[in-house]
C-alpha cells in the first residue's frame, strides 16, 4: 500500500511539473523576448530571400541557424523559470501527453521549426510588412498565427 501512495504522489508531482513546463512554454512562446529574437534575426538575414518557389542552399543553412537559436531561446528561458528543468523528459512528455494539451502549443512549437513557415515569415519582414514594427506570435481563436504590431 505504501508503494502505491509513493507512486501516486511521485505521478502527482510529474502532473503538477508538466503542466507548470506547459504554461511556462505558453508565456515563453507569446512573450516579447522571443518575438524580439525573431525580429532581430530577420532584421540580419531578410534579404538574403527572394519571392518565389525556389529555395537557394543558403536558406537551409539560415534556418537551420533560426532553429537553433529558437530552441536555445526556449530552453534558456524554460530553464530559468523552472528549477530542475530537463528538456529532454519535457519533449519526451509532449510527445506521450499530447492529447492533453491545447493544439497551439503544438502549432506554435511546430511553425518555429517549419521551413515553410520560416520563409514566409523571412519574406514578410523584407516586404516590410514588419519593418519597423515587432513581429509577435499570438493565440487567435483556435489557430496560432504571427502578426506585426507597431
């Protein structure tokens, strides 16, 4: 009996410390230090990209470079706000206990790691759709979307 009420209170704690992760995520992902890393890097790599269906060698590479620096943003911050943080139980957790979290973490999560998405955004910024303005990821209704805000 009191293996079970050990193991009980250890899953508690695993629940209470992943759904903390998650909303801590959430904050991350809305907030003003992303969306200014983001800016900052399509301030420094917009014009390399051109409109177009054909991408060039050097978009992979800027990227993967932009994957990179938004993992190392998220896990920095993740690791800040929570003591103990490990990443790599946190990715093994979303990905066992998807169901039980809102989709736009997972949109949000997955548009900072889709090439597509990545290029547009690329592109929006050259246009100057966002120029002189803060590109922001923000919840809209059910769907996760990147704006500008001046």
């Amino acid at each position: 009996m009191d293996d079970e009420e050990v193991f009980a209170c250890d899953a508690g704690s695993d629940d209470a410390a992943f759904d903390e992760a998650v909303g801590v995520l959430e904050e991350i992902l809305v907030g003003d230090d992303l969306s200014r890393a983001q800016t900052a890097f399509c301030r420094a790599h917009a014009h390399v990209f051109e409109e177009g269906d054909e991408n060039k060698h050097e978009y992979l590479g800027l990227f993967q470079d932009y994957a990179a620096l938004m993992e190392a943003e998220v896990e920095a911050r993740l690791q800040a706000s929570l003591a103990g943080f490990d990443l790599q139980h946190f990715m093994a957790q979303l990905a066992e206990r998807r169901e039980e979290i809102t989709g736009d973490v997972f949109d949000l999560l997955l548009g900072l790691s889709d090439f597509a998405e990545f290029k547009e955004m690329m592109l929006a910024y050259k246009r100057g759709e966002c120029l002189g303005a803060r590109l922001d990821i923000n919840f809209d209704g059910d769907a996760a979307e990147r704006k500008c805000h001046k």
